[in-house]
C-alpha cells in the first residue's frame, strides 16, 4: 500500500482539504495522521473519504488530539454556534449491512449502496474489516444539507468492520447528525457528541456494533439525542441493527426528543440516564414489538419532562414498569450487567468520577465532564436523611442483604453498625461510587463487610471515596488531634487464619474467629477469597477503644483473601491502629498511614500477605510502632505463620517511640525500606522471633537512621544486622533490591516509598504527607575491592579491572571501569562468580583484545533501568576523542558462556550432551553441556556500542555472543550497536530475549549456529548503509545440517529495516525458524532459504505466518519451493502490506500483540542509542 504520512511539521503548516477526489483517493489507501495534526476545509464540499479497503489511522492523544475543523476555527473566527463550514468525515467499509440492490440478500458481498452526498460504496461480508483506527480524534463545526437524502454527518460510518478501533471521539457542532451508522459491526468507546444541529447519534440499515462510555449534550439547535432505524421501507431487515451502549450520559433539550427507537431497531441499553429532554423515549413501528427481547433497557433513569410518547397501547410503560433498574422518575438506580463484551464499570452515566473528556475535547463544549446522574433522591434500599451543609443525605440501612450500588450527590449516613449480607449468607456486593463519602457520627457507627460479601470501592485520583466523621463534612470542623469520631471499616473473609476454636486446625474452615466489637466472623481455607477492592479509598478520624480487646481499626482486614483488591489507600488519624490484618492472604499497594494514635500498620494471625509502596507518618501527639506485628499471642508457632513481604516502605516516625516491632513469632521480609525519626528503628522481641532470624525474617536494601537502630539488649538481632551487606545502621545509602520473581512487586530503582520525582500519593490522599524519601550521602570516592585506581576519563575516576575475576565483584555508579585485555568472570564450572553491574554504570575497552566473558558456572547481573543503561562501549566514545557514524570495533564485546545444549561437539560426543562442549572464537572459552535451564545472571536495558574484531574468518568477536546459554538466563531491553562483526550471535542454547535492538553492525545483525533453540519477542533490525550482510544469518550446523538438537527458533514482532544491497533473512545449513508478525523491508531480497537440506524444512520446521516483506525481490534467487510456499501462507504479503496479526503461541513467554513488526515506538525509550 502507498501511505500519505502526516508529521507534527504537517500538523503545524495544517493539511487543506481542497474537495473530495476519487482519483487523489486512490492513490493513498492508507491516510497517516501523526498526533496533533489539524485537517482543515473550508467549504461543505470540502469532506474526506475513505474508501472500501483502505483505511485512516488517526491515533492522537490527550495532550495532542488530532483535529478535523473548518479553517475559520483555525483562525479564531468561529462563532460558538457555527456549524456546516465544511462537509465531514466519511468512512466506507466491507462489513455487513441491510440495504441491498433488488433481489440481493442482507450481509453479503453483494449487498452495497452508494452513500450520501457521493461519498462512495459501502457494505460486503466481512464483519471483522479493518479500516483503521480513530483515537483522541475531534470533529467540529461540519456538517451539510443539501437535501433530505444527500447530508453530511460529523462522522458517517458506514459499513465500517469491527476490526476498526474508535475511542476517544468527539464530534462538535455538525449540521447534521454527529454520529451516524450505516450498518456494520464497528464499536466505539469514550464518545462525545455536543451542539449537534440534527441528531446527535444516528444508526440505520443494520448497525451491530457497541458503544461504551457515551457523552451527548444538546445546545441551541437539536432534534433527537439519538434516532435509530434498522431500515426504512423493510423493518425487519437481516441483519437488524441491534447495538449495545451502556454508560451513556445524555443531556438534552427541552421540547425534542431524547431516545427515539424505530423502523425496527433493537438496542440494549445499560447504565445510562437521559435528562432535560421534553420527552425521554420513543419508540415506534415495528421496534415496539421487539420490547424484552431485541430492545431491552436497564440500570437505566429518565428524568425528562416527560418519560415517553405515542405509547396507545401502553405497551411501553408496561415494560419500563418490569424492566430492571429503570427510574422513570430520574431517581437513582443501580448497575446491571451489560450484555454485551464490555469492561468493568458498575456505575449510572459516562463517568465514574474520572472526567476523560478533560483536555482533549472543544474547550467549553462539555458541560457536565465527570458528572453522575443528578441527584434525585437516595438508592433503593436507602431512607432520606436532612441535608449536610447542604447536600442530601441518605441513610443506610443496618443490615444490607442485597446489591446496593452508593451514586455520588449524596452523602451517606452509618447509624449504628451497618452489615453487609450474613456470614456466608444472603450475601450482597455493596458499590461505592467515585467520589461518594460516608460518615458517622460516634464510635458505634461502623460498617461490616460479612464472610461471602464484597465492598467494590473504586474511586479514582480525582474522586476517592471517603469513609469519615460527620464533624468532618457538617460544618463543624476538625483539629490535627482529632480522632475517634466513628467506628472504622471491618472487612470479613474466608481466608486462612490460625486463631482457632479448641479442636480446629489453623487454615480449615473450623478455624474461624469472632471479631473484636463483636464485628463478625472470620477465617476459613480459601486462600483466594474475594471481599471487593477498595481503590483510592480514604479512611479519616475513625477508631474505638473500649477496652484492649475491644477495639476498632481504621480498616480491619479480618480473615480477608488474595482475591481482594487493595491499592491507593488511606487512613489518617485513627484512635487504634491504621490498618491491622487478622490473619488472611490479602496483599496491598500505594498505602498510606498517617496520624494515628496506636500503631500504624498491625497484624497477627497468620498474615501471608505482602504490601508494596507504604507510607507511614507517625503522630506527633500520639503514637505506638509503626509496624506492630504478631504470629499469634499463646502460640508462637502456630500454623500459618504470619509471614509478610513489604517492600518500598518509608516510616517517618515519632521521636519517643519504636520503628517496627516484630514478636511473638511473626516473619518479615523486608526490601527496599527507610526508617528514620524514631528514638529506636527496629524490635525483635521475644526467643521465638529471635529464631526466625536469617530464615523468616530478612532484610535487604534496607536503611535504620534512628539514635539507636536496635531497641534494647538484643545481641541475636545486631549480630544479624550487623552480618548484612546492604543494610545500613547509620541512616546510609543501600542498594535496591531486584523484586523479580517476589510475589506480584515491581522492580524498582528506589529506596523507600516512592521515588521523589512520582509522587503517588498526590491529587487523592489527605493531608501533608512526608515521602519519607531518603537524601543518602554521595558513596565514598574510590573503586570496589578487587579494580585498581585508573586515570581520569575526561574528568570522572576509572577502576581497571582485573583480568581474573573469581569472587563476587559489584560495579557501581561514579567510576569508568576499563578492560584491560580479556577479562574474564569465574574459571570453567570452578572459582563461579557474579558480576553486577549497577545501572547506569559504563565499561569501556581500547582495543579489539579488551574484551569480556562470563564463563560457564559465573554470572553477568547487568540490570540497567529506562533512564539509567548499562553501557559497554569503546573509549574513544567517553574520553572526549569522538565517535563516527561508521566507527566499529573500538574493542572486542561480551562473551557468555553457558551449560545449555550444542550440537558441534568433540568428535564421538552427543549433542546436548554434558560431554558436547565446544571452544569459543578468539579462545573465549568453553561452552555447552546439558542443563537447559542454566543461567547466566541477566542483562536488562543493557547497550553495547562500537565493539567487535575479525582477526579472520574463524576468530570474530560479536557485539553479544551468547554461547551454549540456557533459558534460566533473563535478556531484556538490548541494544548492540555499530559492531565491527555480528550485532548478536547465539551459538546453540536456550536462552530467550526480549526488545532487542540491533543497529548500525556491520556484518549479519542476527546469527544463530549450533543448534540454537531460543526465542525472541520484539527484535528491531537497522542495517547499516555504509557495511552490513543479512538481517538475519542462520545455521544449524556447519557440516552436518541435521545435527541434533537442531537449530529451531521462534521470533515473533520483528521488524528489519535492510540495507538495499543485501538479504533480509537467509536460513541454511538446516536451521528452522518459526516466523510470526515479521516485517521486512529495504532490502534487495527479502528471504533466502538455502541448500537442500533447510529447503527440505519449509513448513515443517521453517514456518511464517502474518509477514510482511517489502523488497524489490521477495525471494533471493531462484527457490520455487520457497515462494511456492510463501504464495499459500498464511497472511503473509509479498507486496509490503500489512496483513492481520498472528494469534502467538501460549507458551509464557509470548506477550500478545496485534502488531505485525516489532512496535518499536511502544517501547524503544530514551536508552536506546542512535535511533
């Protein structure tokens, strides 16, 4: 296909529509628009179109919507309610539609029409067709009438395919309909429509696609918010138009229509409410006879004037009358189930608190952005209470044994302790919405989640949900010391626990437990329990104390499971503790602790949880531990023991009290963690938890700054300290921890909470909140142990180091370290050990003998970030000398050597075997055996810049050499670039890689020999022009092409951009390959399967499928079984189209993706070099 790219240069010089041209059309099937591109007209005979087969791919963002408009808005000559200043979009496709030539069947290839206004043919078989995608895309003042059956819509789907993406729609003043579809299966989500002169949503001759999240407001000129036909003159039509919308926000006008149903149209309509039209709802013709069936409505309110007309019969009332959560009255209703394939969102109207519309759309155009269904009354369920500072109030009932959904405009009152469903009975989901707030007004107004319950509590960043005191939101005001003013939040579950009736065994179902303030039962065996989610949610001012054993926390987690969902939580000066966990599975992230009296975080009955990103600011007027923690009280040891992972937590103590204590039996591990401000950081209290030490209880990358780190006589726990190696007891710098393979933490690069420059707790969270982010001290000046001082390197120290490395060395940050000839990590299987390298640290090398290997047995722990590679590279590059864009083989590069399975063995050795070993080129050492899973450590946003040597054709160093390394090895985010030889070379193996870049090298970018069993997931090639061979260069084995274990890779999002004198893939010597969603392109020939013995392999163990290769000859020379293959493979293109994506194997590795290429852009970031 030939495209027709608009650039951000384009978007500021604008791109004039001068009419609309079949011919012009034509010559472009695929129209580009790069993000914030305005497309200008300036006349209603001044519209795009986009053909049958063709597509448009407008794909902007928030920040830089792309635009379609007239020109005077570009000028700022637009009047507010101008509209027709040029004609609109028009969008045709091959999918189904209804209004077909005489004696043609609905559906089929045959059933075409013409559309308005000339606008070109529409409609086929293919409900799947693909014509584009439309996201962060306005529409505005467009529009025209010539006549009644020649008009222009805002935008005019028409038999446009559900492979089409739209989302994040707007269309903006239109003298016409904003929206219409002609048939087709295409759907939408995230749409706008405003000030539309006609109707703001249309659809007819068999529209069957989706629309979810739907914003509509009427200005000064409109008709119907929405008027829908299945098909003029036949009603009953095949296919029918039988859309589903749901989330739909609709603000009409008064004395027109708001819904009006007809000639045969179905439609589900869900979650929605329609207000300030005359009338609501009509439906007429032959639709009324599909009510309950094909048209069908629920969670629905209409607050209109009038709710419905032209119902004679009454058959329309008598439906809304049975109909589920229908208000006909604009009252509050709950959430259904959508039926069509929607994502979560129980809550009534586009938005859950969260105006998506912001930034993006017409300024001013959107009045009610984030707005829920006006307030009318209390949910179902609910009574009314007086206002509070004048807002309604709503009072909820003490026992809930029902859904019941809480929809902002209303406060929400606890009147003693409200309960959600029974234990394990007439259980019920209470929904908070975003931005709703309970209250209560003293210590016995609390709210209980049941066993078998769930709380769905999702509030966002811009609306959290807040549970708080009435003084707090009455007028009546609060203090920094208030505390106390209602009960707390209780959440019940059916989790494991170990405190026990007499009898029963700890994680049973007999193992249950009575919650203190006679708050419910808790604890059974199912570890994955679900009681709801809470997101974003603020608990503020709550907390009882009765007595010691009669207390309620700001949120009690009691018995609570895995399957619950806790993240960005709050709770801020509680009376007892903040948050206590009584046992359960239940982990947590982003939390924050903050003002409360006793301690901030609890636990005890077998917790096993973990939290990532916690906040601890302790009271200054009153406060216990930070972390207070507990197995179980009378049996230590009971089973399951509590046994937490926290990560990334900061506590910013009170000067009079402890950091953390752990007693009674509990376990910790505990990562990437700054305590400071207390007068004593850390307690182990007690012989039992004193044994844990070292076993169930660690710490790694963890920073004490308090007087005293240890409080009292504990010579067990200092001794412990004192043994860790990246633990600091004088408030110092420590290294993070790598939480790969930890539960579901993210690595990160920070110590404590939150990194300074993301402040996570911002926008949601109350209060003035202390990151309790650690200002370490600059490391000391000097090299590690085991390098020896260098000269400067254009102003920054060097270490060198040395040739040997047979103990455990870490590179940090500050110094340059040189290779001074081979320099090698461990001897073969013997003295193993492990290079780390920190991110952002850079090794250099100053001649093609200065290289690095990792030899068989040691391991390479390279773990760079995004914004901080590790980088290996020549020292010309660093020391002020320069660089060129041809300079390669500055030095040699990176060998590894690993114990995974060759095929080139010693003479009468077997493949894969312990006793097939093979010596690397330029005596980089031995490789290969038969551990498959062997590793080798990890290299992750790692670059390596302008190595490589050919001494001859036998001794070439490559970028990267992986030899014989086994799949245990973890490669991600490379780059090798500009190398004098191969960028990377697999020598047989199994190890696996992702997000590889290879640039610039200057023989093959790509080789793999010697039996090579890998796989690879986003590859980008970039031949050079000046020096390179194929992208891709591949052998099994070199004198014997059948040797086992063969040579058999899988690639998949690879795109290779060649040099136009050379081979884009060539596989010989009996390698396989499996190939899937592979571009190719600017190569003289595109693939080159060579010799008998791997052409005896196409479509066995040489397989590819979704390719597209763009060169001027596909297939290099003369290999009839080669293209033989490719003209029947599956969408695989020949001319440099872009065919459907490949469905990927499900093996664990493969991410899915409907990219054909590598998606580069999606990933590349600032580490990447040159590109």
């Amino acid at each position: 296909m030939n495209r027709t790219k608009l650039y951000s240069a384009v978007a500021a010089g604008l791109l004039v529509s001068t009419g609309y041209s079949a011919q012009s059309q034509a010559q472009s099937c695929v129209l580009e628009v790069a993000k914030g591109a305005t497309i200008v007209g300036a006349t209603n005979e001044d519209f795009l179109v986009i053909e049958q087969g063709c597509q448009i791919r407008a794909e902007g963002t928030a920040e830089q919507p792309i635009n379609f408009t007239a020109d005077k808005a570009v000028t700022g000559e637009v009047e507010d309610n101008e509209r027709g200043l040029w004609g609109g979009l028009v969008i045709n496709g091959f999918a189904p539609i209804n209004d077909c030539p005489e004696g043609v069947a609905g559906g089929t290839a045959e059933c075409t029409k013409e559309g308005e206004a000339n606008s070109g043919l529409f409609g086929g078989d293919d409900p799947t067709d693909n014509s584009g995608i439309l996201k962060y895309v306005v529409v505005s003042y467009a529009g025209s009438n010539v006549d009644p059956e020649n008009q222009l819509n805002g935008i005019a789907f028409q038999g446009v395919g559900a492979g089409t993406e739209v989302d994040y729609v707007q269309v903006h003043n239109n003298l016409d309909d904003g929206i219409e579809f002609f048939g087709g299966t295409v759907s939408a989500s995230h749409v706008v429509l405003t000030g539309n002169a006609d109707d703001s949503l249309d659809w007819t001759d068999g529209w069957q696609g989706s629309i979810q999240y739907l914003y509509m407001e009427q200005k000064d000129s409109g008709d119907n918010l929405i008027e829908a036909d299945n098909r003029e003159g036949d009603e009953n039509a095949e296919p029918r138009s039988l859309p589903d919308i749901t989330n739909m926000s609709a603000y009409g006008l008064g004395g027109e229509n708001g819904l009006r149903f007809r000639r045969g149209t179905g439609i589900h309509l869900t979650n929605s409410f329609v207000v300030d039209s005359g009338t609501c709802l009509r439906i007429g013709g032959e639709s009324r006879n599909l009510l309950g069936t094909d048209l069908t409505i629920g969670g629905t309110s209409f607050g209109c004037a009038e709710t419905h007309r032209d119902d004679d019969d009454g058959a329309v009332e008598a439906y809304l009358d049975t109909a589920e959560e229908v208000s006909q009255t604009g009252g509050q209703v709950n959430p259904v189930t959508p039926s069509g394939d929607f994502e979560s969102a129980p809550f009534i109207g586009a938005f859950g608190g969260d105006d998506w519309t912001a930034g993006w759309t017409v300024a001013g155009s959107v009045s009610n952005g984030g707005g829920d269904l006006p307030s009318t009354g209390c949910p179902a369920g609910t009574t009314e209470g007086g206002d509070i500072n004048g807002t309604p109030s709503c009072i909820l009932p003490q026992s809930i044994t029902s859904d019941l959904t809480l929809s902002s405009g209303n406060f929400y009152v606890l009147d003693g302790k409200v309960v959600v469903g029974g234990d394990n009975a007439d259980s019920a989901t209470l929904t908070v919405n975003a931005g709703v707030t309970i209250v209560g007004d003293d210590a016995e107004d609390f709210l209980v989640i049941s066993r078998g319950s769930q709380i769905v509590a999702n509030g966002t960043a811009n609306a959290p949900i807040t549970l708080t005191g009435l003084a707090d939101v009455d007028g009546t005001g609060v203090s920094d010391a208030t505390r106390g003013l209602w009960g707390g939040l209780v959440i019940n579950g059916n989790a494991p626990i170990n405190d026990c009736p007499e009898g029963a065994v700890g994680g049973t179902d007999e193992c249950t437990k009575e919650g203190e303030a006679n708050s419910g039962l808790f604890g059974g065996s199912d570890a994955s329990d679900s009681s709801g989610s809470l997101k974003y949610v603020v608990v503020k001012y709550a907390g009882s104390n009765v007595d010691p054993e009669n207390q309620l926390n700001g949120i009690a987690f009691q018995g609570v499971g895995s399957g619950t969902m806790v993240d960005y939580v709050q709770v801020h000066n509680n009376l007892d503790d903040g948050i206590e966990f009584f046992g359960g599975t239940v982990s947590a992230k982003h939390v924050v602790l903050t003002g409360n009296a006793d301690d901030s975080l609890d636990w005890t009955d077998g917790w096993q949880g973990n939290i990532q990103y916690l906040v601890i600011n302790q009271a200054a007027d009153s406060a216990d531990n930070g972390i207070e923690a507990d197995n179980r009280e009378g049996d230590e040891n009971a089973m399951p023991r509590s046994a937490p992972m926290i990560a990334n937590m900061s506590i910013v103590g009170n000067p009079g009290e402890r950091g953390v204590r752990f007693r009674r039996g509990t376990g910790i591990r505990m990562y990437n963690t700054y305590i400071t401000d207390n007068a004593t950081c850390i307690d182990v209290d007690g012989d039992t938890s004193n044994g844990l030490l070292g076993t169930e209880i660690l710490f790694d990358g963890v920073s004490f700054n308090c007087p005293e780190v240890v409080d009292g006589d504990n010579p067990e726990l200092q001794s412990y300290l004192d043994s860790l190696g990246n633990v600091s007891q004088t408030g110092g710098s420590v290294m993070p921890v790598d939480l790969a393979g930890m539960g579901d933490f993210e690595t990160v690069d920070f110590i404590g909470a939150a990194d300074p420059a993301n402040d996570w707790t911002a926008g949601w969270a109350f209060g003035d909140i202390d990151l309790g982010s650690p200002d370490f001290p600059a490391e000391p000046a000097g090299c590690p142990d085991g390098t020896t001082e260098g000269d400067d390197i254009n102003g920054t120290p060097s270490c060198l180091l040395p040739q040997s490395i047979i103990a455990d060395m870490q590179l940090t940050m500050g110094n340059y370290y040189v290779l001074d000839g081979k320099v090698t990590v461990g001897g073969d299987n013997t003295d193993s050990a492990a290079l780390t390298i920190d991110a952002g640290v850079t090794i250099v090398g100053d001649d093609a003998e200065d290289f690095l290997v990792i030899s068989r047995g040691s391991r390479i722990v390279a773990n760079g970030t995004a914004t901080a590679p590790v980088t290996l590279t020549g020292l010309a590059d660093v020391d002020g000398s320069g660089v060129a864009p041809a300079t390669r083989g500055l030095w040699g590069g990176l060998v590894i050597n690993g114990n995974a399975p060759i095929n080139d063995c010693p003479e009468g050795a077997q493949g894969g075997t312990v006793g097939c070993t093979k010596e690397g080129e330029a005596n980089s050492g031995l490789f290969g055996g038969a551990d498959a899973a062997d590793s080798s450590g990890s290299l992750n946003y790692v670059v390596v810049k302008y190595a490589g040597s050919n001494v001859d054709p036998e001794n070439q160093l490559n970028g990267i050499a992986f030899q014989g390394v086994g799949s245990g090895t973890m490669v991600d985010f490379i780059q090798v670039h500009n190398n004098l030889d191969d960028g990377i070379e697999f020598f047989g193996g199994t190890v696996d890689a992702k997000h590889v870049v290879l640039s610039g090298n200057a023989d093959d970018s790509l080789d793999w020999t010697d039996g090579w069993q890998g796989r690879l997931q986003y590859v980008h090639i970039v031949q050079a022009d000046d020096s390179a061979d194929n992208g891709i260069e591949a052998d099994n084995r070199e004198g014997d092409e059948n040797a086992e274990p063969r040579s058999n890779p899988t690639i998949a999002n690879m795109s290779i951009m060649g040099n136009s004198g050379e081979r884009g893939i060539r596989l010989r010597r009996g390698t396989g390959a499996d190939l899937y969603n592979v571009m190719v392109s600017g190569n003289a020939t595109c693939i080159d399967v060579d010799g008998d013995t791997s052409v005896g392999l196409i479509g066995m163990d040489i397989n590819i499928e979704s390719a597209s290769f763009g060169c001027p000859e596909v297939v290099d020379g003369d290999n009839a079984d080669l293209q033989m293959y490719l003209d029947g493979a599956v969408n695989v293109t020949q001319d440099g189209s872009i065919p459907t994506a490949a469905t990927l194997p499900s093996d664990g590795f493969f991410e899915s993706s409907d990219v054909v290429g590598s998606d580069f852009d999606s990933w590349k970031g600032s580490w990447v070099f040159g590109l």
